[in-house]
C-alpha cells in the first residue's frame, strides 16, 4: 500500500453549516406547528439524521497526527495537516467503547477506545525483553535494546500488517536474537583485539542492528531513527567463570606490560653503563645485574637491599 496525502474541507466552515442544519430542526418544527404544516414538520425532523451524519464528518488532529480515511472498505487517504478538519462522514472511522476490568476487586469500567485509523506520526521508544540467546560461541548471554521508531507510511502500517504496534515489537527482539549470534560476546583470548564483538564494539553493532531492523520493519511503514544495546551480560550459570576468566586475562596483560618494560629498562641501563664505561661487566655479573633488577622492576611488593660485603665469586 502507498500513502496517498489528501486535503479535506475545513472543520470550521463546516461547524457553521452542522450548526445551521441542528438550528433549523427545532425552527422547522416550531413554525410548522404554528402553521399547522405537517409536512414542515416531517421535513424538519427529516434533517435530524442528515444533522447527525454531518457531525460526525468533523474531526481535529494534533501535530505529528495522522487519520486515514476508508471509504466502504477502500483507502480514501490519509489526512496529515493539524488542525480542525471535516470529511465524509462515512470515511471518518470512529473508536469505540471496552471494558477495563478493575483492580483490587473494583467493579469493571468502560472506557473510550482510540479508533485505530488515528495513528501518531511521533517518535517512539521502547526496550525490549531480556532475552537470554546464545553467541557465536555458543555462551549463553542476556541481551536486550532500546528502539527508537516511528511510523512513516500510515497505509502500510495499517493494511500491510495486522496491529503494526506489536510486528514492531516482535521484530525487534527477532532481530535482536539474530544479532547476538552473529558476534561473539568478547575476544577470543588467542586472538584478542582481531575481530567485531558485542562487547567492545558497540557503534558496529549498534549500526549492524538498526540496519536488520530498518529491513524487517519498512514492511510496516515504519522507519527505524535509532537503535542499541542497553544491557549485555553472561547467563548467570557461567557469569561467574567467565568473570574468573577476564580477571585471569588482565592480569596476564598486565604483567606483559610490566615486562616488557621491565626488559626495556635493564638493557637500556646496560647499554649506558658500557656507553660510558663506567663499569665493566663480564657475562656473569651481567646476569646478576639483570635478575636483580628484574626482581625489583617486576616484583608486587616493595624491594628490600640486600648489603653484600663480599664478593660475587668469594
């Protein structure tokens, strides 16, 4: 279906022209029976339900509102200027009345029903379920995400899918399930940094969702602004080990570090000492040297000296 704009009369003439057929009722019949007419008088009551359809034709909408007309079953338009408005009276579809059943042992009530055919052209948002779903590696996770969308063509929305509110939100946490089994939840620990994770890199991921989303919902008329991830998570079952895991994992990166710059360090000394020959050194002290100060530069707790008063070798 394709959205079709029209322009309908304006509600405020059309008031005045209502007004004047309801005015002309009680008049007619007043003056018929002055005059003893009963045909005025029929022809006056006649115009209670030409009065009466006319109302009905009247209808306002606010900004970023839309109402779609259907005529005896055919898409007649969809009316999106805000403001006062009059239409066929049997293309403006009205809402009903339901029964909201009552809290706390209250009786029942009955309360207005939006007619579907009003539909908002506004932004809307929402979060979707926490869903627990498995990565590419197969780890269980619990994953979910915020959409924010909004209704573009109001003749799909309506006709092309039934209660497009609701495709909205089950293809949303579809997509949501597809997602997280494309990427895995974070690195690889043999290969670290090499490769898309939910963790990490959230803007491709955010992009790779919106992306599904827009393709899954403009089947609905509905355009997709934004999309991301707002919770991610291990299953609670290996949240645990898994926690163990990257702990292990940044104290092994750390210490990587540490020796590196520990090693830096010792052969940066042992290149000045023989730059400036200060001291000659021959293998064996120089493996002294460099244990002594790997111990000091690598070590957790402070270093404590050690005054040796002899010699290496005695």
């Amino acid at each position: 279906m394709e959205e079709r704009v029209v322009k309908v009369a304006s509600g405020w003439t059309m008031l005045v022209v209502v007004l004047a057929l309801w005015a002309m009722i009680p008049i007619g019949i007043i003056y018929g029976a002055v005059n003893q007419s009963e045909g005025f008088i029929f022809a006056s009551i006649a115009l209670f339900p030409v009065a009466l359809i006319f109302s009905l034709g009247l209808f306002s909408l606010q900004p970023n509102q839309a109402r779609v007309l259907v005529l005896f079953g055919k898409y007649a338009g969809t009316v999106r200027e805000d403001g006062f408005h009059w239409a066929n009276p049997f293309s403006v579809k009205r809402g009903g009345m339901t029964t909201v059943p009552g809290a706390d042992g209250k009786p029942a009530q009955v309360v207005s029903k939006p007619s579907k055919f009003l539909i908002s052209l506004r932004q809307r948002n929402f979060e979707t379920a926490k869903l627990k779903v498995n990565d590419l590696r197969g780890n269980p996770i619990e994953i979910s995400a915020v959409v924010v969308w909004r209704v573009q063509n109001t003749a799909q929305a309506l006709f092309d899918v039934d209660a497009y509110e609701h495709y909205v939100t089950v293809q949303s946490e579809s997509a949501v399930r597809q997602l997280a089994g494309i990427y895995p939840y974070d690195h690889a620990s043999d290969h670290p940094g090499e490769e898309i994770t939910l963790r990490e890199s959230g803007d491709v991921v955010n992009q790779s969702l919106q992306k599904e989303l827009h393709e899954r919902l403009q089947k609905a008329g509905v355009i997709v602004e934004e999309a991301r991830l707002n919770h991610l998570a291990y299953a609670p079952e290996i949240a645990g080990a898994m926690l163990r895991r990257q702990q292990a994992e940044a104290i092994i990166a750390a210490r990587k570090k540490i020796v590196h710059g520990a090693v830096s360090m010792v052969e940066m000394a042992l290149d000045e000492l023989a730059e400036k020959k200060i001291l000659e050194l021959d293998d064996e002290r120089k493996a002294a040297m460099v244990g002594n100060l790997l111990v000091i530069l690598c070590g957790e707790t402070e270093a404590h000296p050690v005054i040796n008063t002899g010699t290496l070798y005695g």
